[in-house]
C-alpha cells in the first residue's frame, strides 16, 4: 500500500510561528539601523565652544573648558570687508575659525559685499548648503545640478533669498549701478569653500594637464595663471 504522507498541523504551525518570531525579532534591528544616524545627531550636551588651539576633526573642533558669553558673539559681520581688486567683491566669514560658539551646531555665516562689477566667480562649499539674503543692491545668482548639468538662477534685489543646495557650483555677481550687499547663512559651522577657477589655474598643475582636461589652448591657461597667482 502506497504511503500517503499527510500534513503535520503543528509542526506546520510552529514553522510559521518561528518565522513571525524571526521577523518580529529583526523589525527592531532594522529600525535601530535607519534610526542610528537621527541618534547620532542628537545633542548630548548644550554645546561646544571650539577650542581653537587645537585641530578641527570631522566632528568638529575640541570643546573649550572656559566658556563667556563672549563665545556666542561675533561682530565681524558689522563692516564691509576688504575688496578683493581681482573680483571687486569681499567675502567675509563668520565659519568656527572666527565664531567658535557655532562649533558642533551645524550652522555658520558671511558677509558678502560686492563693488559694481563685482562677482564670485564659480564655487562650491562642500560641507553645507547656502541660503542667501540680499541687503542691499541687485545681484544675479545661480547654479548648476550635478546630475543633468541644468542651471537655476534668478536676479535677486534688497529682500530676496535663494538657496544653493550643498556641493554645487554656484556664483553670484553684482548686476546693479551700485554696491551691492548680502548675508548668508550654511548649513554647517565650517562650509568649505572651493573655487571653480582658482582650483584650476592658481596652483602648479602643469600647463599641459590644464588643457588636456579643460579644452583650452595653451595660450589661454597661461593668461590664466598669470592672473591668479599659479605656475608651471
């Protein structure tokens, strides 16, 4: 006679129950995974002065031992910085460098002022994105996604704000009949900044090197780095 194997019901119940219980026991891991980065910007404490005798870290500066009311304010941004005659413009920063009370709190500022015909040339900041505020004048902003290369930018007057998504390259310059002034704001205490031009040609990469991954003739990126400082 031919064996008919039939269904045990409880060994089957118990295998659905083990694999309910294995699910029910990972569910938690799998939340403590995607919760682990919010944890880890929490505060565990109110702040952290930097201590800037010390070095800065990816973390953020070292908290000083003494702390003064002082650490929390900063009055550089009062003035109009120092033109720059290259860029007739001043950028003037309120990073961890100058403000140490912003250390760990994951934001900064500056102080733009441009002359008329002034700009900033292509940039990006690394470490934070940038929201800024026209004060005075009218000034032409954008910049350029990564991925599909596409450019945003406006014209901006005394009141306007724009954002400049982190890492990508943005540039501002003064498109008014008089100076023009703005603040601005980063979304880290210590940004970065990296300047499209003078990463190309105010170094000593090659001249050779230059053109191969530029496209420009040799003439072209030797009246480059003669204006801004590079060589070879």
């Amino acid at each position: 006679m031919q064996h008919i194997h039939k269904p045990n019901y409880y060994l089957d119940l118990l295998a659905v129950n083990r694999c309910a219980m294995a699910k029910m026991v990972l569910l938690p891991v799998l939340l403590s995974f995607l919760l682990l980065p919010f944890a880890s910007l929490a505060l565990t404490q109110d702040f952290c002065v930097a201590d800037l005798s010390c070095s800065d870290t990816p973390s953020g500066y070292p908290c000083k031992s003494s702390v003064t009311a002082n650490d929390f304010y900063y009055h550089g941004l009062a003035a109009k910085g120092k033109i720059n005659t290259l860029i007739q413009a001043a950028v003037t920063p309120a990073f961890v460098g100058q403000f140490p009370g912003v250390n760990g709190l994951g934001i900064s500022a500056a102080r733009l002022d441009m002359e008329v015909g002034g700009v900033v040339p292509l940039h990006s900041h690394p470490a934070g994105s940038e929201l800024l505020f026209v004060t005075q004048g009218t000034v032409a902003a954008g910049f350029i996604s990564s991925g599909s290369n596409t450019p945003y930018y406006k014209t901006l007057y005394a009141g306007d704000i724009m954002v400049f998504p982190q890492g990508l390259l943005h540039y501002q310059y003064n498109a008014g009949t008089g100076p023009a002034v703005a603040l601005v704001a980063f979304s880290s205490a210590n940004p970065g900044l990296q300047i499209t031009d003078f990463a190309l040609f105010a170094n000593n990469l090659p001249s050779a090197i230059v053109e191969k991954v530029t496209f420009l003739d040799d003439a072209t990126v030797k009246k480059l780095k003669s204006v801004l400082g590079g060589s070879g």
